[in-house]
C-alpha cells in the first residue's frame, strides 16, 4: 500500500459507504439461488465488495465486503465454467 494504515473500525464508516460491504455479502448470495440472474448479481456483489475495500482507505476492510466479493466471485468462476462446459458440448 502507499503508506496508508487501516486504523478505524470498519463499522464507523460513514454514510452510504458502510452499506457497501453488507450488500455486497447479501447479493453474492441471493447470486446463488438465482438461476438466470445469477451472473449479474455476483456481479453486482464484486462490484460493491470491491468499492468497499477501495475508498475510505483510512477505515478497516469490512469483514461483509471482503465475503461477498468472494461469493461473488466464485459464482462468477461457476457460470464461466458451465458456459466452457456447454461450448464444448458436455
């Protein structure tokens, strides 16, 4: 990093920055029960998580953006995987 400690907790974030993590969290696992919409509500969870982690350097990283991000993601690895899958024809 540049030099920059992570000294606050992250549940003093102010404003509409502390909703970021926890709806990031909440869209990466309704993107799992979410057949067609599952793509782009893991998405949207990578998008929110990873906001969170990266303005208001100064709070710690939020426990809720840092899990969502990665639920996210992982439903994002699946959903390529099945897409390469039915390319090939399995």
């Amino acid at each position: 990093m540049n030099g920059v400690t992570r000294y606050l907790p992250a549940k003093d974030r102010p404003g509409k920055a502390a909703w970021l993590g926890p709806i990031s969290l909440c869209l990466g696992l309704l993107s799992w029960p979410t057949p067609a919409g599952g793509p782009i509500l893991a998405v949207s969870a990578v998008i929110c998580g990873t906001l969170s982690m990266t303005t208001r350097t100064e709070y710690r990283l939020d426990w809720t953006a840092i899990t969502g991000t990665t639920i996210g993601a992982l439903q994002l690895l699946l959903s390529l995987m099945l897409l390469a899958m039915a390319a090939g024809g399995h």
